[in-house]
C-alpha cells in the first residue's frame, strides 16, 4: 500500500513538473516568438528601466531629506548651545553682582 502511494505521489508531482514546464515553454514560446510577445516583452523592459531610474530618485531624495534633517537638527543644537551660554553668563552676572555685596557684609561684620 505505501509503495502504491510513493509511486502515485512521485507520478503526480512528475505530471506537476511537466505541466508547469509546459506553461512557461509556451508562455517564452509566446512573448518571444510572436510580434505581440515580443511587444510585451519590450515594454516590460521599458517599466523595469522606468523603476530604476525612479528607485534611484527616491534614493536621491531621501539622501537630500534625511541631510536637510541633519542640518535642521544641527542648527537647534547651535540654537541651544547659545541660548545655554545666554543663560550662563545671567548667571555669572547675577553671582558678580552678588559677591560685592556680600563683600561689604564681610567687611562689616568682620
């Protein structure tokens, strides 16, 4: 019984083979073979250069935005930096102006 099953199993998958053989024999034989096929096959080609040419423009594209979002990141971190040096030197002019003051307490208390 298993040996009736392997020889069904390995006829039907030989009959597979075959007859998927057969269709992209035909399906060549066509777009190959006859003025209409060779027109498919030809603007096939046609889109395939198209994708190309519009993958190398996203590519492009997407180099241009990801630098322009580098620089735009760039020039925030610039923005910060000075605005932390603007607050920093409120600071360092508050402390100074502070010191003398606490000077003249030293002075009198002393």
């Amino acid at each position: 019984m298993t040996n009736e099953r392997k020889i069904h199993t390995s006829s039907s998958s030989s009959l597979s083979f075959l007859f998927i053989g057969i269709l992209i024999g035909a399906g060549g034989l066509y777009l190959l073979g006859t003025k209409n096929g060779r027109e498919i096959v030809r603007k096939m080609v046609d889109a395939f250069e198209s994708m190309e040419y519009s993958a190398d423009d996203i590519v492009s594209e997407l180099e241009q935005l990801a630098q322009h979002y580098v620089e735009k990141q760039e020039e925030g971190a610039e923005a910060r930096v000075e605005q932390a040096h603007d607050t920093l030197d409120g600071v360092m002019d508050k402390i100074k102006n502070v010191l003398p003051i606490r000077k003249d307490v030293r002075r009198f208390t002393v």
